[in-house]
C-alpha cells in the first residue's frame, strides 16, 4: 500500500521528463535549445529533438569496472580496518572490565582484612615458615599501613 501512495505521489515529477525540446538557430547565428517553441519573427531554422530516455550506454573498456573494482575494494578494506578497530576496543574494554573485578575483588579482601586487624586484640599472623606468632602492637600497626596503602591502590 506504501508503494502504492508513493508511486502515485511520484507520478507527475515524471512529465517534465517527456516535455519535448525545440533547437533552432536565432539571428545571430547560435544554436538555442528550449522546451518553449521559437518566437516564430526571428528564426532562420526549427527543428524539433525527440527524446528518449535510455539508460546509460555500456562501455566495452573495463575502465569502469576496474574503477568500481577499486572503489569496492576500497570499502572493503575501510571495513576490515573498522571491524579491526572495534574488535580491539572491545578486547580492551572486556579486559578493563575483568581488572576493575578484580580491583573490587581485592578491594573487598583488603577492606576485610583491615576490619580484621582493628577488631582482633590477639592477633596471629604467619610467619613465612610455617609457623604462626603473635602480632604486637609494631607488626600490628605495619600490617594495617600495609592494608591502607592497599584499599588505597584498589579502591578508587
């Protein structure tokens, strides 16, 4: 039905197309092309041109085709450049998203492990040796500057 309107609508810009044309010569000798006849005082010459429309003619040289060769591969070639550059961006934008969990990741763990060492009065932390020892106040106060610097780094 769309169709329908719009070739209806489309219809009258078609008849200037099959206007016809007149060429006659005027009194200085030019040629005048015009869709209105001659003034009928002043022409030496009246002929009228039929028109008809016809498509383009086709070239035997493949020029052309050599040019919408390389047009297309032209595209072609912006294409694979754009799809390059928008799969690098979402590699680079899955990967900002993997580190910034596992920034909260580590953010979460360091917040936990502070609360752990201001909440606990007897705290054991490992030795690196396989053993555990007491946490005093120094070691204490030097694993919560640790633990700041770290909430600090991944929490922004």
């Amino acid at each position: 039905m769309r169709y329908l309107v719009l070739i209806v609508w489309l219809l009258p810009l078609s008849l200037p197309v099959s206007a016809q044309l007149y060429k006659w010569i005027d009194e200085h000798g030019k040629t005048q092309y015009s869709d209105q006849p001659p003034p009928s005082d002043n022409v030496q010459k009246e002929q009228r041109v039929k028109i008809h429309a016809s498509p383009a003619p086709v070239s035997t040289v493949n020029t052309s085709d050599n040019t919408d060769t390389g047009m297309a591969d032209a595209l072609t070639e912006q294409r694979l450049e754009y799809d390059k550059r928008r799969q690098e961006r979402l590699k680079k934008d899955a990967q900002q998203k993997i580190a910034a969990a596992e920034n909260q990741k580590k953010c979460v763990d360091a917040q936990s492990r502070l609360r752990v060492f201001l909440e606990s009065p007897r705290l054991r932390i490992p030795d690196g040796k396989g053993g555990l020892v007491y946490a005093d106040d120094n070691l204490r106060q030097q694993k919560i500057d640790e633990t700041n610097a770290a909430i600090k780094t991944f929490c922004e």
